[in-house]
C-alpha cells in the first residue's frame, strides 16, 4: 500500500527529466548554484576575518570539499533508503549522547565530544538530522494530520535527545536539534490549537525553566542580551564589539580586509559565530542585503522542492530541514546584532569551522535526494 | 477501526505541506524582515553612532607622562632623579586564566606572597583597562625572560617607566620627603587629567610641597592599537612637558657633617642662612632610605622602621617639640631688657635656689647640684646668659609675667609653624594664661612662670622653630620663614619676611655679647667648643628635661635609664658680627648640652670653612 501510494502521480505536471551532470549526480541545480555562490561569499568574508590567513581559508576550503562530498553522496539514495535508516540513526545517536554524558571529551566546560580512536565526533550533530528524520519516518506512515498521541511519541522523540544535549550543557545545538523536531511535527500538520495551547505552555513554564534547568553562565548570556551595557568589559563586551563592528560598517562598509572592529581584533570569534559582523563590516549593509538575499533564494528554493516531493516523509523533512537552515540564519545574526542571547550558533556556510558544516550540507543532501525523486519513480 | 479507517490520501497531504510551508515562508520572511530591520538600524540609523564608537575602539589617546622635576642642592648635587624601571603589569581584562598566569610568572621572576596580595588588592580597584603592577624594578634577565615568553602570556606587559629614584636616600630623607604610588584617596582629590600617565604623588617634605611644580604636564599620543594594546601607529603626538626642577638652599655637604656628627645618636639638626631664610641642613636621625617607598614599602621593611624605637620615620627637625630649655634665656632677657625691667647693670642674688614671695618651695639652679651653691652672689645678664644661671630668670620670669614673656618670645616664631615648605611641620607650644585656660581649662600658676622662663614647663619648641629664633637673634630682628627651596625652575623664590622683633640695638648687642662668652670665656657653658675656632661664635647652650624631678632629688645622670637621660641643645650663630649660619641642634637623651655643642661647631665650621665653590 505505501509501496503504492508513493508511485502515485504527484499534481506537479509532467515530469522533465533534464540532462547534464548536476542532473546525473542527482543534483538540483538551482540549489546547487546557490549554496555554491554563498560558499564563495562565504569563503571570501572568512578569510578577511581570519586575519587574511590563507591557511584557515584552505582548512575551510578542505571543510566545504567535505561537505559538498557528503552531499553528493547523500543525494544517491533515495528517501525510501534514507525513511528506513532513520529510526537507527536516532537510536545509534541517542545512545551515544548517553556515552557522552559518561565519557566525552570536555572543551570549555562541556561535554560534547566523544573519541572514536583518535576522531573527535559530537553526537549531538548527528541528532540534529536525526531526529526531523525520524519524526517524519514515523509521521509519513501516519495519515496526516496527526491523531495527538502520534504527537505526544513524537514529542518524546524530541525531548529525550534535547534533554541529553542540554545537560552537556549546548544550549545552542539543543534549541537547534528540539526546533527541527517540532518544526518535522509542524509540516506534518499539526492542528493549530496544539501549537497555540504549546506557546501558552511554553510561556508559562518559561520561569521553572529559568529558576532550575538554565546553568548561571546561560541566564548570564541572557540577562547581557537584554542590557549588554550592564558588563561592558565582561560579558557584554561581546554584543558591544559586534554592534560597533555592524554599525560602523554603514551601507556601504569599510572594504574588504579593512574592517577595524575585526582586523584590530576587537571582535570576539571573528571567524567563528561572529563573522556576519565582519561581513557587515566590511561590505556593510549592501553585503548583508546580498547574503540575506541569498538565503532567501536557498530557503525559497528548498521549500519549492518540497512541493514536488514524492512522500510525506521527503514533505516532512523537506520543510524540517529548510525551517532548521532558517533557524541557523535568524539565532546567528540576531544574536551578533544584540536581538537575541548569544548562544554558540555559526552562521551556516558562512562561520568557520566543519562539523555543522558538514550536518548542513548532508541536510542540502537529503534535499537534493528528495527533488531528484521523481526520476528514480520514472524509471 | 472500519469506520475511522483513513487512508492517505496523497493529496489531502500535499494541501497540508503546501499550507505549512505558505504559514513557514510568511514566518520567514517575518523574521527575516525583522534582522533586515534591526540592521538597518544599526548601520544606517545608528551609523554615526557605532562609527565613533569604532574610531574610538581603533584609535586611542595615550597618556604620556611628563618626567618630574629633578632636585639639587645650592651646588648643583643631584638629589633627586628619575631612573628607567621596568614593571611586570598585567591587564586583566586581556589575561585569559588569571590564576594559571600568575602561576607562569612565578615561574620566570621572583613574586613573594606580600607581592601577589598587593597586586590582587590593587586589582580590585584598578580603572578598566589599566596596567596593574605584580613586581617593580625587573632586572635585564627577567625582563628577557618575559620578553621570551610573552606570546603565551596574553594581558602580561613590562612597562617602562622613569622613577623617582634618591641618590642620597638617607642624607635627605627628611628633607625631600619621597613620592609613592597614588592611593585611593588622593586619587579622589587629584585632578585625574594632569595624572594620567603619571602613577607616583608627593608624599612627604618638599616631593609633596611642591608636587604641582614638580609633576609637569601630561602629554599624549593618538595611537591606533588592537584590542591587545598593542600600539600599531603612532597617529599624532603631543610632548608631555616635564615639572620643573627644584635648587634647594641645602648644602650636600653641610647636611652630610650634620649627619655625621650626629652619629646614629637620636637628634636633630637645622642649620639657616639668616639674611635669606634658606635652610642650609635639616637632618634628622635615624633616617631611612626614601626609595623603599617609592613602589610601596612591603611589610616587613616598614615594620621594621614603624617598631623601631628610634623612630626614623619621624621628622625631628620640624615634628620633634622639645622643652627648649635654657636655649630660651637671651629671648627672655631681650623681654626685660625692652620691658624695662633689667639692664646691662642690674643684678640679681643667687644662692643656688629661688623662691616665690609666700612659697616655701624652692626653685633650684642646675648649678646647684654641682658646686652645691649658686653661680655667684650677685649675677648680671651677662653671665646669666653665658653661665645660664637660672635663678636670673626666675626673677626675671616672676617679674616679667607668662603673659609678657609669651608677647615677646612669640616675634620670634615661637609657638606656631615658622611655614618652612615642607609637610607636617608641628608649632611647638608657647604658654600663656589664656593658652593654659584653652588647652587644659585650668588656671595658670605662678611657679609655672619660674619654668617657662628658663624653657621647661609647657613650653615646647622644634628644633627648626630654634633655628628661626637664632636666626632672628642674628640678624638682630629680622624674621623670615625658612625656606628649603631656592629655585623653581630657574626662577628664585624668597623666603617671606615675618612681623621682625623691634628691640634697641644696644639690647641687641648686649644679648649677642652675652651669647658670645657662652662660647668665648672661660665659664661659658659651651666653652669647650672654643678651642681652635678661627672665627667668633655666639650660642646658648641648653638641656631639657625628660623627667622631672621631684623636689629633693637629686638628678645622677648615671643611674637614669639612657632614654630618661636629658636632650641636649645648643643653638648658635657664626660670625657674630656678620652671620652666615644660624643652627640649632638637639641630641636626644643626649644628658646635657655638651652632647649637642660639638654637632653645632662641625656644622659651623663646614659652612664657614668650606672651600670657595
């Protein structure tokens, strides 16, 4: 029966099978251009917030060969395959969050990492696909929408990683990894009076949260958020430096390599979490229009291919994974610009650094996958 | 499960994504409206703003100290000068683990525990961004070896700064007094712009009279700097400019016989140019060396110099307020001279002891104890004076009254601060009866006359208000207060004229004369400095008592504990038709005068014999 339904004709008129390589690789060419002109753009911001040093940009440049890799790998098994390794994924994920907990690696304070013989992973990351796959897995062989105790196993779904991940303590990859969840349970249609009776809830249990399950240094970042001013030498001087770095790159910016607030390393993680002030620095706002507009075009792009998907499960983790990238956009450039706390979020494709790299571009893999789709059924 | 069995319906599903996915994309574009607003806001709204801040962030004005004004003597001895020094600081803001770097230093330079808890008490206080120094005075070594390790000790600095250093220390502690680093309190009372830059204040003696002189006036420089603080460029510059140098009235040489003769015994001297007010010598021993506080004293040295029982921290020549003892007579016989009282001819009977009409106390002559009577039957101003035969002032005292004796000593600069330029100078104590009724409510009595006229009793002098008083003496009125500084950057200064003592010369000449035969005749109490002196010298010799002594006993210097033992004094003027040096000196259970004579004639001499310069 499922067998039979995923074969039947989608409403999206008839199928147009383009040749060339992109097309041979199971690519999506208008995706494919997109990420490829942002991670350009990216690489040329990163390598001026660096400090012009050409070895992190060929580390960065060896990162995206990683990711573009794996995503061309990813795109050649069809969501058939990638629906029924889901359920393993998330099991093989959650229990090695559990050895984190017991014998992870600490940087700054956290556990994150676990050695496999010499190759530092962080589990965490493999959740955050893990889990919308295995929501939408569990969701596509469901009648949409929902009947509410599919949601309350989906929820548990979610709540159980997001809970290993906090007490590590990520704030950033936990919020990252529970938003794809939701927003998998989300696109499955999920009605509005659970959404709403959610936020409700969610507000008001927002003080218990802060009274007992937020650590000091999370409350902090928050409480600098709302009055950066308050520790200008401390824990402001973060959001301080990054607005004047924002502000004073003005509308047209101080010029590449020329950003004081950066080059003079008065920015924090310049090339890290930081570098959408250096792109605002330095190309000032007519560079974050463009990046901005980028996104979009990603985002619209991505949310089209769920349009033309083939099954619930490519419908759900096609908006999943678009609303998580979006995720990614808005935390990161409105903590740099002071809207909101600063939580360890990069700037995707932008921020130095691979292993969220890599879980975005795998993700762009699953997108991929999901809109070449239909070829695999016309055969 | 028949009748709510629900099959997927493929289309029913792609109506729901395509209706989540319009709700995500308006949410999207939401959000995404929102950063484009919020950065718009920041970098065209508030463009100008965030544009200072970052001028201000890149390019910063640097404080550049001015170098403080040196000190010399009349002669040209540099006193007081400013040497490189190099100091470990660190900006805490920079240091990444606070605790593990200070653990690294340890390593590379000697940090003792005094060291580390000043720094952390420092730290608490410090202004953002500051310098704060964990260890002065780095040697070339261990400056090497920080330079060497700097790169992993992020927030560490050596900063190289001139610093008050005294060449002379000890010979001058008293007088320069030292600078030391600003403390909270000052720092509230300071102008913070004129000591940007600048860490070190006048603390004491001349360093803190004339700090403003002496600081100069902060420069700066516009520097462009990483958050580090390291300086890339130097963007423009103005030259700090540096205080203005100080040439003292002080005599290198002067001072160094002063301190010699007084040959680590307790004491004090002060010797003044009587026609100028200049303060030739001003010693006061034991001494310390002025550069341990220059970086703060640790602990243990300035224990040492609290505890100890000679105190060398205190400033004898201007904080010491001793009985000035017979020192006082030629003042007191000047009051009756000019009252009218007595005269050159007049005498008094002396037979070793006095006594007020109606009072069978007697009141001994210190002479008393040694002939067992008095210093002849009939004594006349002269010998009172040369002999210091104290009946003469008793009677004298009696007839004069507290009151009289207080308006005459006072023209002298008795009683008050003589407004010498340097600190903490105390004014001595000048009886009266309205004195008494102020100080201690009590009324006065008329034996308390008797001591005040030969120096005991309440009165209380310093040894520079002595030296003014002789000073005064020898110029036959003049009075001027004594100045340490001569020049401030090149320019004189002049000593101010104080209200003189108006007196007949003839009195003039005969209490002169008097004091001449203190030294210059056989019986004069300081005859025995006399001796090869190639030059005429007029003093007054003196002794103050340290216990009193009750009406019977007799006082046996050898049994009294050496710190009960009487100070000292002498005072005197050389040349006595021309004088050039006015002195004062007091040795400190020194038992008697002759303890303080010798100090006086080596002074003297120096000054008077010293090699044409």
């Amino acid at each position: 029966m499922a067998e039979y339904l995923r074969q039947m004709p989608s409403s999206e008129g008839p199928l147009v099978r383009q040749p060339g390589v992109t097309r041979f690789l199971n690519m999506d060419t208008p995706l494919l251009v997109l990420l490829s002109i942002l991670t350009a753009y990216g690489l040329l911001v990163l390598y001026s917030a660096s400090g012009q040093s050409e070895a992190a940009l060929y580390r960065q440049v060896r990162f995206f060969a990683v990711g573009y890799f794996a995503m061309i790998v990813v795109a050649q098994f069809n969501t058939v395959r990638w629906s029924r390794w889901s359920p393993w994924g998330y099991v093989v994920g959650v229990l090695m969050l559990i050895a984190v907990a017991f014998a992870g690696d600490g940087a700054k304070g956290a556990q994150r990492w676990l050695n496999l013989g010499g190759f530092r992973f962080q589990p965490s990351e493999l959740l955050k696909l893990a889990v919308p796959m295995t929501v939408a897995w569990y969701l596509g062989q469901r009648v949409l929408p929902p009947r509410p105790r599919y949601i309350a196993t989906c929820l548990l779904m979610i709540v159980i990683p997001v809970g290993l991940i906090l007490r590590q303590p990520d704030l950033g990859t936990s919020l990252l990894v529970g938003a794809s969840g939701l927003f998998a349970v989300f696109m499955a249609g999920i009605g509005w009076r659970f959404i709403f009776s959610a936020i409700v809830l969610g507000v008001l249990s927002a003080w218990p949260a802060w009274m007992f399950l937020l650590e000091d240094y999370q409350k902090q970042r928050i409480l600098t958020m709302l009055d950066p001013e308050s520790d200008k030498l401390g824990a402001g001087w973060n959001i301080i430096q990054s607005k004047t770095a924002i502000g004073s790159g003005g509308w047209s910016g101080k010029g590449w390599g020329q950003g004081t607030q950066s080059q003079l390393d008065f920015l924090p993680e310049s090339h890290s979490d930081f570098i959408i002030a250096v792109l605002a620095e330095e190309f000032g706002l007519r560079g974050v229009l463009l990046l901005l507009l980028l996104y979009l075009l990603i985002l619209l792009r991505s949310f089209w291919i769920g349009f033309s998907a083939q099954s619930s499960y490519g419908r759900i983790l096609c908006g999943s994974i678009t609303l998580t990238f979006f995720v990614y956009i808005f935390v990161n450039m409105g903590m740099v610009a002071g809207l909101l706390p600063v939580v360890g979020v990069p700037l995707p494709l932008v921020s130095a650094g691979g292993t969220s790299l890599v879980t975005l571009m795998i993700g762009f893999g699953l997108l991929m996958a999901i809109s070449t789709e239909r070829r695999v059924i016309a055969q | 499960m028949a009748s709510r069995i629900a099959l997927k319906d493929t289309r029913r599903e792609q109506r729901i994504y395509s209706a989540r996915a319009s709700v995500a994309l308006l949410f999207v574009a939401g959000l995404l409206g929102t950063l484009l607003v919020r950065y718009y806001g920041l970098q065209i709204s508030e463009f100008e703003t965030y544009r200072t801040a970052s001028e201000r962030n890149r390019v910063q004005l640097q404080p550049l100290a001015p170098k403080r004004g040196l000190i010399y003597d009349r002669n040209g001895v540099l006193l007081a000068d400013n040497r490189p020094s190099y100091t470990l600081s660190l900006i805490l803001e920079r240091v990444d683990d606070l605790e593990s770097t200070l653990d690294q230093l340890a390593d590379l330079v000697a940090i003792d525990q005094e060291q580390l808890d000043k720094f952390r008490s420092r730290a608490v206080r410090r202004r953002p961004y500051e310098h704060v120094p964990l260890r002065f005075k780095l040697n070339d070594e261990e400056q090497a070896r920080i330079a060497v390790n700097r790169h992993r000790l992020p927030g560490v600095v050596v900063d190289a700064q001139l610093q008050r250093h005294y060449p002379h220390g000890e010979l001058f502690a008293h007088a320069l007094g030292y600078v030391g680093r600003i403390n909270a309190q000052e720092l509230a009372s300071i102008d913070e712009a004129s000591y940007r830059g600048t860490f070190h204040i006048g603390k004491t003696g001349l360093e803190r009279r004339y700090e403003e002189e002496l600081l100069g006036t902060a420069g700066y420089q516009t520097v462009e700097t990483n958050a580090h603080g390291r300086i890339l460029r130097v963007l423009d510059r103005f030259d700090p400019k540096p205080g203005r140098d100080l040439v003292l009235h002080l005599d290198f040489k002067l001072q160094q016989v002063a301190h010699e003769a007084l040959a680590g015994r307790r004491g004090a001297v002060v010797a003044l140019d009587p026609l100028s007010g200049g303060v030739l010598a001003l010693v006061s021993t034991p001494s310390f060396d002025s550069n341990l506080f220059v970086n703060g004293i640790s602990n243990r040295d300035y224990g040492a110099l609290r505890d100890s029982p000679d105190v060398p921290l205190f400033n004898r020549t201007v904080q010491g307020q001793y009985p000035p003892g017979s020192t006082v007579k030629p003042m007191v016989a000047m009051a009756g001279l000019e009252a009218g009282l007595v005269d050159s001819e007049s005498t008094v009977p002396d037979p070793g002891w006095y006594r007020l009409p109606g009072d069978k106390r007697r009141y001994r002559d210190w002479i008393l104890r040694i002939r067992g009577t008095g210093h002849a039957p009939e004594v006349d101003l002269r010998m009172a004076i040369a002999e210091s035969c104290d009946v003469y002032f008793y009677d004298l005292a009696r007839r004069l009254t507290i009151d009289s004796m207080h308006d005459h000593l006072q023209g002298y600069g008795l009683g008050r601060r003589t407004g010498i330029d340097i600190t903490a100078e105390r004014s001595g104590v000048l009886p009266s009866v309205a004195w008494k009724r102020a100080a201690l409510n009590e009324a006065w009595f008329p034996g308390e006359t008797l001591s005040a006229g030969i120096g005991q009793g309440y009165m209380l002098a310093t040894p520079l208000q002595l030296a003014v008083a002789t000073s005064v003496i020898a110029t036959r009125g003049e009075h001027r207060e004594p100045r340490i500084a001569q020049f401030i950057g090149g320019a004189a200064l002049s000593a101010p004229l104080s209200e003189p003592v108006v007196a007949d010369s003839e009195h003039w000449e005969n209490i002169v004369s008097a004091m001449r035969d203190v030294v210059h005749t056989r019986k004069g109490t300081a005859h025995a400095i006399a001796e090869g002196m190639t030059y005429e010298m007029a003093g007054k010799t003196g002794t103050a008592q340290v216990i009193s002594i009750a009406q019977a006993a007799v006082y046996d210097e050898e049994a009294i504990d050496e710190r009960h033992r009487n100070h000292g004094l002498f005072v005197a003027f050389a040349p006595i038709e021309a004088p050039s040096i006015a002195v004062a000196v007091i040795v400190e259970n020194g038992g008697g005068s002759s303890a303080a004579y010798p100090v006086a004639r080596s002074v003297i001499d120096a000054w008077l014999n010293k090699e044409p310069s």
